[in-house]
C-alpha cells in the first residue's frame, strides 16, 4: 500500500532542467568557455555542493564561481518575466493524491529555501505536507538519506513510500534506500540499470495516477 508520494522537484514537478542547461551555455558563453552536454548530465539531481565541484573541475574555481552567478541571473530573469513552467499532470496529481488522503513530500537537491521559492511561486507549497532540501543533509543523491528523512518526516516506512524522480542520480538513491521509485525521463540520458530498477518508466505525471490506483488496488476510482 502506498501511503505517501516523494516527489523529486527539478525537472519533475517543475520543467526547470532545460533552462538550466540553456543558462549554463550561455554563462559559459560569455565566459569563453566550451559547453559540453556531459557537464550538464553529470550536474542534474545532484545537491549545490556537489555541482559546484563538477564546475570547479571542469572551468577552475574563479569562473566557477561566475558561471553559477550569472546561471541564477539568467533563471531568475527567465522566471520573473514568464513565471515557473510547472510539468504536465502534476495539479491533477495532487488533487488525486489529496482526494484519498495520500501523503506528500518534496525531496530535492535544490537549497531549502529555493523549494520554498518555486514551490510558492507555482502555488502549491501548501499543499505539501513535508520537504526537504540538499542543504539539509550530509550526502546527496544518490545517497538515499533525503529520501529517508523525507519518509521520516510522513511518518511512513520506506516500503509505504514512492518516489518520483527524472535523475538517474535520484533513482540510484531510491534504490539504495529500499524505496520504490518511478522513473519519469526528462533531459537526462539514462543507463539501462537505472531503467531496470525503477517499478515504472512514466510518460508523465498524469500516468501516476493509474499507477498509484493499480498498486492500491483502487481499480473502480
């Protein structure tokens, strides 16, 4: 029985990925560095820390630390001017999840506060029951521990959970914590492992639905 759903935000609730990856080209631009795709790749789903290594590795630690300025420039910009583009079926998702009482959590790479931000921005922060964001824990995806405290903090077993997630990263720490996980693709390329070990490869949020259904035995609703 699943009594509670941890959705990854990135790239999952929020269509975010893309523009970050056209943020990174052109900070790079500018900075007359050449963008490559793995870069992006091997940044998604993983918590600030983590990616601020990969940009140290690849640009040197100086234009690191630009790169990312100018990429939380340009979001932001994009953001005020045309509003958060949220992915398809998640507003039915949670009136689906709401109308049977299933328990909700966000567990994201991204920083608290930024969950708060763009979770409020696309208007359903309050109707998330718990979040919880990569700040707040020592290790990040694919480590599981964010998404055992998120099972922590709904007061559910991890076997009671699923999670949600785009990331081959985030599906690793599903797997790894024992948590059941739909793998919903976005720009990320996936391996076959992260294919296989997923309980479902969805379209989009919308296929949830059923899924949830079928698994509940909630076949009549």
């Amino acid at each position: 029985m699943i009594k509670g759903i941890v959705f990854d935000m990135d790239g999952l609730m929020i269509d975010s990925e893309r523009l970050a990856g056209e943020a990174l080209k052109q900070a790079m631009r500018e900075q007359n560095l050449t963008y490559r795709e793995e870069i992006r790749n091997s940044a998604i789903g993983r918590n600030a820390f983590v990616v601020d290594e990969i940009y140290c590795r690849a640009f040197g630690a100086e234009k690191a630390i630009i790169v990312r300025a100018r990429m939380k420039e340009i979001i932001s910009a994009y953001y005020q001017e045309n509003g958060v583009p949220v992915k398809k079926g998640l507003y039915e998702l949670l009136d689906f999840l709401e109308t049977l009482g299933i328990k909700k959590a966000v567990a994201s790479s991204s920083k608290r506060a930024t969950i708060e931000n763009l979770l409020s921005a696309i208007g359903v922060l309050g109707r998330i029951d718990a979040y919880i964001g990569g700040d707040e824990t020592h290790k990040g995806k694919p480590d599981p521990e964010i998404f055992l405290k998120a099972c922590e903090r709904l007061s559910i077993a991890p076997k009671e959970a699923l999670v949600l997630e785009d990331s081959v990263a985030g599906v690793a720490a599903a797997v790894n914590g024992g948590i059941p996980v739909v793998l919903i693709p976005d720009i990320c390329p996936h391996t076959p492992e992260s294919m296989t070990k997923a309980a479902a490869v969805l379209d989009d949020l919308l296929e949830v639905i059923p899924f949830i259904r079928q698994k509940n035995g909630w076949t009549d609703l």
